[in-house]
C-alpha cells in the first residue's frame, strides 16, 4: 500500500523493542487506508445500487404513464373526422409532447449507467441520445453506429461519457445546424466520432468547453486509448475518440 519512513540521526538507531513498536504503527496505518478503501468502495456500490433503483423507477413508472399517454393520443386522433381540426391540431401537440418526454425519459435513464449501458448496450445509448438530441434543440442529427461492440463495461461507459459531453458543447457552445454520431469496432479498437457544423474554435487558447475536452482526454487515457480534437474558428468541430477492447 505504501510505504513510511522513520528517520534518525547518526549512531542512534532504534533497538529490538523500539522496532517492534514501529511495525505496529505501520500496521495501524495500513489498517487504516484498508478501512477506508472498503468504505469507499461500499459508498460507490450504495451509489451505483441507488441510481439503478431510481432507473427501475423511472422506467417502470413515468416512461410508462408517457407511452400509455402516446398510445390513448394517437387512438383518439385516429378516431376523429377531417372535418374536425380544431381538436386534431391540440391531440397533435399532446402526442407530440408524449414523444418527447418518452424520448427524454430514455435520455435521463441512460444517464445513470453502468446499469443502464450493461442491459440495453452502448449503441442503443447512443441511439437515444441521438434521439433526445433532435427532439429537445431541433438539430439534425445523423448516426452511424456499427453492431454492440465486445467492449468491457469501464470503455462502454467512457465512451458514453465522452459523447455526451461532446454533444453537450455542442448544443451549448457550437451553435450547430447538424451533428454526426459515428461509432466503429475493427482490429481490436473502438472508435468514437462526434462531429458537427457549428461555429468551431481556436484549439491554441482557451475556449468555452476546455474543461470538458480536458475530462474527454482524461476519459480515454485512462483506458489506454487517445481523444483528438480537430477545429477552427467556423470549421465544426470533431472529436475522435479511440479505446482498446
């Protein structure tokens, strides 16, 4: 675990007993950071045991009551005449509202992973986010995602992170028209592709966003794999990810 240091002066050395009373304290000390990585490691399992909970929760109850909403919408609207418009057009917008909030819904449970990317897989994440990304800000978004990659469940959940808050700069900061999503598995690597058409920026200062790209790198280092960022001032923006699997 470590290591401590006892330090004395010249032709003063400790004695037997003296040593035995200082390999007690570095067993005390050990003790200790054994407790508190348990503690720790217990607190991160309580977390992760929650969020599922909460993602059963949500998906067993709200994103059902929005989908029954859909159905009773678009029933009701397929029931009504031609002649009858002024209902149909608030039907519509009702049902409109129910797809989103469906699609949102989606978004929200899948951004409590690991439960969530383990179960339905990193390409249906993606294809949520994709989707929840349209409906909410109204930019077209294109997606080219191959099958489940055979990725571990840590690359999985980085990747999805590192999407997220590319997409997040995105809509905040790129002013975008359109965004591309593109994921590919070959010769052992995943490679993830975020790119859009937004106003860009200047990769030699500081910029809105720094902080996240900076996380994104540190997202992918941690699994041995690269993140590269090319841009200029209106140019769009792509982020490559790449991780081994």
């Amino acid at each position: 675990m470590g290591a401590i240091f006892f330090c004395y002066l010249p032709e003063q050395e400790p004695g037997a007993d003296e040593k035995i009373f200082l390999g007690a304290i570095a067993d005390q000390a050990a003790v200790a950071v054994e407790n508190a990585r348990l503690f720790a490691a217990t607190r991160g399992k309580a977390a992760l045991e929650e969020r599922q909970r909460l993602a059963r929760e949500l998906h067993d109850s709200v994103s059902q009551a929005l989908y029954a909403i859909a159905l009773g919408t678009k029933a009701t609207r397929k029931w009504l005449d031609d002649d009858r418009a002024d209902v149909a057009e608030p039907l519509d917008y009702v049902l409109s509202l129910a797809k989103t909030g469906i699609t949102a819904m989606r978004a929200l449970i899948f951004g409590l992973p690991p439960a969530s990317l383990e179960s339905e897989g990193i390409i249906a994440a993606l294809e949520t986010q994709a989707a929840a990304l349209e409906a909410r800000n109204k930019i077209v978004v294109e997606a080219d995602l191959c099958d489940e990659p055979e990725a571990p469940l840590k690359a999985k959940e980085a990747l999805y992170r590192i999407a997220q808050e590319s997409l997040h700069n995105t809509v905040k900061h790129a002013r975008a028209g359109s965004v591309g999503i593109k994921m590919g598995c070959a010769s052992g690597w995943v490679t993830l592709e975020i790119s859009d058409d937004g106003l860009g920026f200047d990769a030699r200062s500081e910029f809105p966003g720094h902080l996240d790209l900076r996380s994104m790198h540190e997202r992918a280092s941690s699994l041995g794999g690269t993140l590269e960022a090319k841009t200029a001032p209106e140019k769009g923006t792509q982020i490559c990810a790449r991780t081994p699997v």
